[in-house]
C-alpha cells in the first residue's frame, strides 16, 4: 500500500508543480518517473491521475464546489488531494472508495495538521454517501459542455461558433482521452512490413496505420525507447503531421524549405520522400532546436538536410528570390490542436492567443512567399483548429498576391483516407476525425 501512497503523493505533488510554474505536464512527469525511479507497474497509476486530474479539473471543482462552501479558503495542495481523491471515486473502477479516501486522508496527516486530515475525510466521506450534483443543472448549453468537459468557456464558444455544436462537442470529449503514441517508417531504410516485424520482436504491440501508407501505431510502450529508434528506422510523429509530406508531393532533386522546422519531424520526412536526393534547408529561431533538426537527421541517416538558426521572417536577405521548388510553412501557432498531449494548455491559453500569432503568421508567409519558383508548391499549416489562424490568414494572402491560387489537384496527392476531408485547396482535421491532432493544410500554387 505504501508504494500506491508514494504514487499518490507524487501525482500531487506534480499538479502541484505545474499549476504553480504553469510548466508542460509531459515534460514534468518524465521528469518525476525518472528521478523518483517510480517502479515501471506504477508509471500507468501515475501517469492516469496526473493526467486524468488535470484532464477533468473543472469538472471536478464543479463536483466539489457544494461540498467546500464552509472550509475555509483552501490551502492550494489540499484543494489538488480532494481533486485526485474525487477523480479516483468517479473515473477509476479499480480503486474502491474507502482505500481512495483512506490514502487521502494520510497524505493529509503526514502534509498537514489534524484539522485539515479530518476535514479531507469528512467532504470525501460526505461526497460518498450524497453523490455528486448534477451537471443538468446547467442551463446554457455552452457553459455546461464546458464544465462537463472542463475546456474554458471561450473556447467551447469560438470552436461551436466554427463548427456547430456537434462538432465542437466531438472535439471536447475526445479532447479528454490520451493519444496512441504514432511512428513514421524511415523509407529509406526499411518498409512498414519489416519495421512491424522488428518492434514486435522487441516487445512492442503495434499495428499499421489504416490512414497513412508509411505510418504505425503503438497500443503499448514508448517507442522512443526501442532499438528501432535507435538504429533510425523511425521517427515519432503524429499522423497529422505526416500529411505535410504529402500535399507538398515533392519529387526528385528539388530544393525544398522548411521555414519553421524544429524538432524535424517534417523536415525529415520530406528528405525521406526525395530519396535522399535534393536537399532540404530546415531553419529555425533557435540554435538550440536547430540542433535538434541536425540530431534527427544524424539518426535517421539523412545527408540531403541542411540546417541554419534564423528567423524565417528574414529569409529574404540569406536566400534569392524564386530559388526553392517547394517551400513549407509550418507557422508557429496557439496549439490548440494538441490538447490531448498537454491537458494544462486548457486552462493557461487566453483567446487573446489567437490573435497574438496572427500578424507572426503574416509576415512569414509574405516574408517565404518571393523565395518559391513558378509553378512552385507552397504549403502552410498549423497544428491548431481556429480560423483566425487557419483560413482567414490564407484568404488575406491570397487577397494580396494575385499570383499565388490555391492547388486544387493537392487532394490527389493525400492519402486515400484523407481524400474526403479535403476541401478546395485546405484541408482541417479535427482530432476526432482519426484520432491523430487537430491540425490544418493549405496548399497554394506560384502561377
């Protein structure tokens, strides 16, 4: 029991963290497994209430919010131990109750005084025997999806307004379930056939990709860990992501830039598809990243890649006007698309988000645009689902630049599965659509 304890208490103490520092919970949990040596059994239990608390906050408060109106202003840590405590009531099945409370109940000893331990006991206790309130009873359809699937108000709002009720309520409840981790075959090396056959004998459940034709799924353990990796046979990518490679459709010896490359997963992937011939100029802001592009280039034996700190939004004055056969950017942006990956963005992006990036994303496609030749591809896309950052920053350039048009012929080139989603010369996935990230594609011609 002790060990489930320390479980419990470091999951507190990591919600703890990242509400405090607003840190990236992946990066935190990593963090903690490793240097509290967490026994490989309870990495699971760890991971399911760090994620699954923070996944379910608002909701949680709003279960608790009845049941906390005498306690005094809460001390933030014993706020965090009555949400985990609640989730294990209400999500896990596998925990009963009283083992949940009692565990909860000794954290609060051993972290506070007697008050606090029998307070924690008496709201959990009284939470057993009256239930939770129930989330009927809010009115407003929005408020209430947004509660229900703890995402910010503003955000239900925007993505309802965008998409329809549906739709956005799709993509809030799916929001709320981890993603199956993703891997990118290294062609060059090896085909799908044979690098399945190799991560199942090392250990790994995987299966292929029923959407994209060089892309696996892992249903278990962490393929950034596996020989596999190592050796450069593949990269760890969203399916999202890999579409970029696709509606490019370069080809052989052709000059391709990637304005905005780090960590290199496009950058590498569009070296893949040219064979290893042409090259690649993979840029980025900074140094740091840029090393990582050059790490990922080194494992996947990938020598048509070259890489350079820089600010895309200066292109101009490094390269010649109409020198690159195909130019990719992919704009920095608010990241809503990726939720799933980082549940704490919900509560720490503000809509002013949305709309800060706009003018960055402008400039960069007016700053790429002169360096594309005639008759060139130019890609932009997103890992986010808003409009204002997706089709209305499009619609602007090609208001201003009469000789770029969309590429309507971009849809044959996409993956059969994909070919229904695509629209026009764009193309918008939700997560729902295949379970990968939100993400968005443009796909415009210099005529």
């Amino acid at each position: 029991m002790s060990n489930k304890k320390n479980v419990r208490e470091s999951a507190l103490n990591l919600l703890e963290a990242i509400e405090k520092n607003q840190s990236y919970s992946n990066l935190l949990l990593n963090n903690v497994i490793k240097k509290n040596n967490v026994e490989p059994k309870d990495i699971g239990l760890l991971t399911e209430l760090t994620y699954g608390t923070l996944q379910r906050k608002m909701t949680l408060d709003f279960y608790l919010e009845p049941f906390l109106k005498k306690a005094r202003k809460l001390e933030p840590w014993v706020k965090q131990l009555l949400r985990i405590t609640l989730y294990q009531m209400i999500y896990l099945d596998k925990i009963p109750d009283r083992a949940a409370i009692f565990e909860a109940v000794e954290i609060a000893k051993k972290k506070g005084h007697k008050g606090i331990s029998s307070m924690v006991n008496g709201v959990l206790r009284t939470i057993q025997r009256e239930g939770v309130p129930s989330l009927e009873e809010i009115k407003d359809p929005i408020e209430r999806l947004a509660i229900a699937t703890s995402h910010p108000e503003w955000l239900v709002k925007r993505w309802v307004e965008q998409l329809g009720f549906e739709k956005a309520q799709e993509m809030c409840e799916i929001n709320l379930t981890a993603p199956l981790q993703t891997a990118r075959v290294n062609t060059t090396k090896i085909n799908r056939e044979q690098c399945l056959q190799m991560l199942q004998e090392e250990g790994y459940q995987v299966e292929a990709s029923p959407v994209i034709p060089e892309a696996l799924k892992c249903l278990k353990g962490n393929l950034a860990n596996s020989n596999t990796f190592k050796k450069g046979f593949i990269t760890i990518q969203d399916e999202s992501s890999m579409l970029v490679a696709h509606a490019l459709g370069v080809g052989k010896d052709e000059h391709i830039l990637d304005a905005c490359a780090a960590p290199g997963g496009k950058s590498t992937h569009i070296a893949e598809k040219l064979s290893l011939t042409g090259q690649v100029i993979s840029l980025d802001l900074h140094e740091h990243k840029v090393k990582l592009i050059a790490e990922n280039a080194n494992r996947l034996g990938l020598n048509n890649i070259e890489t350079k700190a820089l600010d895309s939004r200066k292109v101009q004055e490094h390269f010649e006007k109409e020198s690159f056969d195909r130019i990719l950017l992919d704009a920095p942006c608010s990241g809503l698309g990726v939720m799933r990956r980082k549940p704490d963005m919900k509560y720490t992006k503000k809509e002013e988000d949305v709309f800060r990036l706009h003018s960055i994303q402008t400039d960069l496609l007016k700053a790429v645009a002169p360096l594309l030749k005639k008759g060139g591809i130019l890609v932009y896309s997103t890992c986010t689902v808003d409009d204002v950052e997706n089709q209305k920053i499009v619609d602007a350039f090609l208001a201003e630049n009469s000789e770029f048009e969309g590429d309507l012929g971009f849809k044959n080139r996409m993956p059969e599965a994909i070919q229904p989603l695509c629209k026009d010369y764009s193309l918008q996935i939700l997560p729902q659509d295949f379970g990968s990230d939100g993400f968005y594609i443009a796909v415009l011609k210099k005529n």
